[in-house]
C-alpha cells in the first residue's frame, strides 16, 4: 500500500512543490525532496530535538509531523536563520561563545533559542536551560551554549537601545 | 524508525472525523498533535493501516470559562492552553501541570485532547483531569456523551472511547478565587514522564479550615489516581502537619503500583506519602501567599 500526496510547502520563502508517501516526515521531505539537510535526524522518535524547524511560526519537531500535514504551510529551517551571507546574532553568538561542538544538535538548538528569544527576549539562565531542554547535545557542551543564548539576548538588547526602534 | 505505510485521511470537523473511523473501523488512530502516536509508529509498536488527521479541523479548538467550569477543545495546543489567562485563572493547575509535560518545543504540537485520549498513566492533563473531578465529552455516529474522568481512563494507553468514538472536548470545575495548587513531580530529567507525580488544590475558608481538597497520583497505578482517602481526611480541618502526615499514609495505602526500570513499587509507595504531604504543604503556602 502506497499512499502518495502531492504537496506544496514554503521552506525559507521559497516554493516547493513534490509527491510524498503518507508516511513521510516532515524532516526527510526537507532533506530529500528539498535538499536542504541542515535540518538533523537524530533519534527519529521525538527525543533529541536536532530535526526542530519553525511550522507556521511555532518550533516542532519534523520528525513527528508529516509532510503531507505542512501542505500549505510557511517552514522555516536552520538554513533560513542567516540574513543573506551573513549570520545572524544569535548564530554569531554561537560562533562566539562556543556554541557548538559536533554541530550536530546546533539547527535545533538554533531554531529553539530563536522562538525563546522571539517570545522572551531578557530570559533568565534557568529560562534559557528551560528552553532547550528539549534538544539533547551528546558533546555534553550546554555551558556554551546557554553563554551563546545569553550574549545573544544581551546583543538583541544592545541593538534595541542603540537604534532607539524598540517602540 | 520510519513509520510503516498507512493511508491518510484528514478531516474537516469532528463529525467527518467520526464518520471515517466508523468507515474504517478499529484499524483507524486519530492523529492530533502526534508527539505520542508518532513515536510508536516510528518504533513500529503501532501500525494503523489508516491515520485521520483532524489538524485541519476548527471545531475543537477553544478555551471557554463561564461561573462554574473551563471548557477546553480537545485540539486545543497544550503551549497555547498553558499560556491562556483564562484557563490559568480559572484552573490554575493546569499550567503548573503542564510545564512538567514534555518541553516547549512538545506542546507546541501536543493537544490537550491528545494527551488524554492517549491516556499515559504517568501524564500530567489525564492526572489533572482526575484531580479535580472533569468530565469528558465524547461524540459518536449517533451523537454525543458525557464521562467522568474516572470512568474514562480504564487501563494504561486505555480509555472508554469506542472505536468510532472522538473527544471533543474536557470540562473541569472552576477552582474558588485564591485556591493554591501544587505539581510535586519526580523525573530523572525535566520533561520526562514521571515516575511519581502528586497534583493537590487546597483552599481555605476564612476559618482556616479547609473547604476544598483534590489530590490526585500519577505514575503509581494503571491510570490517575484520586486519592479520595486522604481527601475525606483533610476536608474541613484545618490541614494540621499531623493531619497532613496521617492523609499521606493513607494515599500511599490506596495506589497500586508496579516495579519497573525507573523505580520499584516500594519506592514509589514511598514517594507518594512523601509527595502528598509536601503537595499540601506548598499547596497551603501557595494560597496564603496569594500567587494567582
């Protein structure tokens, strides 16, 4: 039995249009159908976070949803974060104050931090732990980055006050 | 960890919906937010031939509070009913619940009505559900019922919903202005399932005496819990610290649970007695300091 689907998603503004089997997460159809493999595959069961993208605005898990389900939808991935060739505030910050290590669970620690930063933009370190606990990194390397979440925050903050368009 | 194939089906209102489970029968599941029925299709422990989906659905999706209860649509995102100053006003257990339940990222996609129909022994909403008395709706081919949370959690991944039956939606008794409410959960990390979980709401007259107890046990026994014992002996005392201790003993006598990987029975008796006094404790504190 073979249940086939043909969709049309919007990844990083741009259209997509292709056939999927029902049983195609949302993260395989991103990384085959649309090539864009920034967005990982870890456990593949809704644990380790690294495949987490932004679905109409709210930060899931693309391992859980299945592209037939994102038809019509607005995705944003990983790849979607840097502003043109230049890396965001919060990627810089990551840059910066080692965020990363492997790399592996970074798009998904990248994606939750900027939906924390969207909807808490002065969080506490506790509210930054809070945030990310739903993507596991195996380095073990946190202590970056929550310091990367952090200085982004504080960046964010400067940015503000600097161009005086807070209001 | 792929899913194995399935047909898919989505509905466009509860009514479609309960009209394809009963074209396809048991080999149907129901997808809401998927963030539990995934995973087992993934693990290939579920193979539903046919998943209807009713993300597309409108007619499940609400938060409505009159004088004397909440009522909240089953496809009702769990981040977006946690963060609803309406529920939390009305039933300030539910946030405090559901920030044990998964992560962020979890109940964005979870719904409400997902999390109960899949009734987890250890989840939070199905505890707090029992905690306080709600009562589910359900509709079927030939229309709608009404079940008491108690009646509707049978068994572990159990309930009474037939095959061609949905939930529609939860109802729950607004808590009394000032009521205090406490979450105590153990869990190896935050975000897991716990392995002993205590729900309590307490509020206090202007005597100090106590005119509304609910506790309820999550993780210790084939569904929630509520702790009906040491409710009787708490209501109207003044929830003395050896009342306190004498409702906890008897909690821990009226659960049932069994030995696994995350902690023996005995372990678990154990942290219900321990669990229910400091839910109390910080129950009362929760009231007299006046957190709303």
């Amino acid at each position: 039995m073979s249940d086939k689907h043909t969709i049309t998603v919007t990844v990083n503004g741009h259209v997509y249009t292709d056939d999927c089997e029902a049983r195609m997460t949302l993260a395989d159809f991103l990384r085959r159908q649309c090539g864009l493999t920034g967005t990982h595959l870890g456990c593949e069961h809704g644990v380790c976070g690294a495949c987490t993208v932004f679905l109409d605005d709210v930060a899931v898990r693309s391992c859980l949803t299945f592209a037939v389900q994102a038809d019509g939808a607005r995705i944003s991935t990983v790849e979607g974060l840097a502003e043109g060739d230049e890396l965001n505030t919060l990627q810089k910050s990551f840059q910066e104050h080692h965020g990363l290590q492997c790399g592996f669970c970074t798009p998904g620690m990248l994606i939750c931090a900027t939906e924390l930063l969207r909807d808490n933009p002065n969080p506490t370190e506790t509210e930054v732990r809070e945030g990310i606990s739903g993507v596991l990194c195996r380095c073990t390397g946190y202590d970056g980055i929550v310091k990367s979440v952090m200085a982004a925050a504080d960046s964010q903050r400067d940015g503000v006050s600097e161009s005086g368009s807070i209001s | 960890m792929k899913p194995p194939p399935f047909e898919y089906r989505s509905a466009h209102d509860s009514a479609e919906a309960v009209n394809l489970l009963t074209e396809y029968g048991d080999d149907a599941k129901i997808l809401a937010g998927g963030q539990s029925l995934v995973p087992l299709m993934n693990f290939r422990m579920a193979r539903p031939s046919v998943l209807i989906d009713i993300n597309q659905t409108h007619d499940m999706t609400h938060i409505r509070a009159d004088d004397g209860h909440l009522v909240v649509g089953a496809m009702t995102r769990q981040r977006v009913l946690e963060r609803d100053q309406t529920a939390g006003s009305a039933v300030p257990l539910l946030p405090a619940a559901l920030a044990h339940s998964g992560h962020t990222t979890n109940r964005n996609r979870g719904t409400f009505g997902g999390s109960l129909a899949h009734a987890d022994p250890a989840a939070e909403l199905p505890t707090v559900l029992v905690a306080l008395g709600g009562e589910l709706t359900v509709q079927g081919p030939s229309g709608k019922r009404t079940v008491p949370a108690e009646d509707f959690f049978l068994a572990p991944l159990v309930t009474s919903l037939e095959y061609n039956e949905i939930l529609l939606s939860a109802r729950l008794p607004r808590l009394p202005q000032g009521t205090g409410v406490r979450v105590e959960e153990l869990a190896r990390r935050h975000g897991d399932f716990a392995i002993v979980s205590v729900m309590a709401a307490v509020h206090l007259d202007s005597n100090g005496r106590a005119d509304l107890v609910r506790i309820a046990a999550g993780g210790v026994d084939s569904t929630p819990i509520r702790l009906h014992e040491a409710e009787a002996q708490l209501s109207g005392t003044a929830l003395d610290d050896a009342g306190i201790d004498a409702a906890a003993v008897a909690a821990a006598d009226s659960v049932h649970p069994t030995d696994d990987v995350h902690g023996s029975a005995s372990y678990r008796l154990e942290m219900v007695r321990v669990l229910v006094a400091r839910a109390i404790r910080s129950a009362i504190t929760h009231q007299k300091e006046g957190h709303r």
